[in-house]
C-alpha cells in the first residue's frame, strides 16, 4: 500500500515538474520520496541484473567473467534515469540480454560518498557529463559503443547496440 501511494505521489509531482508547477518548496520532499521509491521499486531487479555499484569492482568481475561491461551513469535524484530504467525494465527480452551477456555498472554521480569520482571517470574518460548515459565496454574497459543516452536514442536504438555486439561477440 505504502508503494502505491509513493508511486501517485511521485507521478504527481513528475507532473507538476513536467507542467512547470513545481516549486522550489518541494525539493527535500521531492528527493526523500524518489530515494525510497527508487530502492523500493529497484532492489530486487538490481539483485537479478547483479549491479555493481562501484567501478573497479564491476570491472574486476567482468574480467573475471569475461563478460562485457554495460556502464551506467546516472543519479538517484534523476526523472530521466527512471525512465531510461523503466525502459530496460519493462522490456523483457533487452533486460534479458544484459542480466545473462554483460557485467552491469551503475554508477550514481549524486552518491554522496562516490558520486564526485563516478563523475570524474565518466567526464576524463568519456568526455561527457550528462546523465542519464551508458556505454558498451569490453571486459578491459575499450569503448564498444557510441553514447546510449535520452538524448540520442530510444530504446529500440540501445537494445539494436546490444543485439549488434553480442551477435559480434559471437562470431
């Protein structure tokens, strides 16, 4: 019950955001309520996906594996990761692809105790600093991809990127 109401609530102030309602007033509120929706809607699919939430971590794994890395930035505070999270989430045949093909990075840059280094790999090593954002890489940290971000695709695009190098990888 308590989820159904975060979700109305947080849809209600998405809105309000979207409409140009929002009002400073409402930050703290705002954060508190997305950083409880965001763990209670999460947990057990980052558990599925098996997210590693620090970089060299991930990276050990995926070398260990010999798995590519699926690198995501993004921020607890952030509408836009939702949406690009809901995106994978919903899509059963892309969440499969990377829960069973990849190592999965997440990376929150409003992380208070790692969020200024994530920020600082993703602006000296992909020389950008716009989140949400993600990248294919090998298990030895090469780029594989170009950018996978809100702005320049859709989901169709991103799951294209991942059918495109796995069906690489396979060959």
């Amino acid at each position: 019950m308590v989820l159904r109401i975060n979700h109305i609530v947080l849809s209600i102030i998405l809105s309000l955001i979207t409409l140009g309602s929002y009002s400073q007033v409402m930050d703290d509120a705002y954060y508190s309520l997305l950083m409880s929706y965001h763990s209670l809607n999460t947990d057990s699919l980052n558990k599925e996906l098996r997210i590693q939430k620090i970089y060299k971590n991930g990276v050990s794994l995926a070398k260990k594996e010999q798995k590519p890395i699926f690198l995501y930035f993004t921020g607890y505070a952030l509408a836009n990761g939702r949406i690009f999270e809901t995106s994978i989430y919903k899509d059963q045949e892309l969440f499969n692809l990377l829960k069973d093909n990849f190592v999965n990075i997440w990376l929150y840059l409003d992380d208070k105790r790692y969020g200024n280094k994530w920020s600082e790999i993703q602006t000296n090593t992909f020389k950008t600093n716009h989140q949400p954002c993600a990248y294919i890489l090998s298990p030895n940290e090469k780029m594989q991809s170009m950018p996978l971000d809100l702005e320049t695709i859709r989901l169709k695009l991103l799951k294209k990127e991942v059918v495109d190098f796995l069906n690489k990888e396979n060959k």
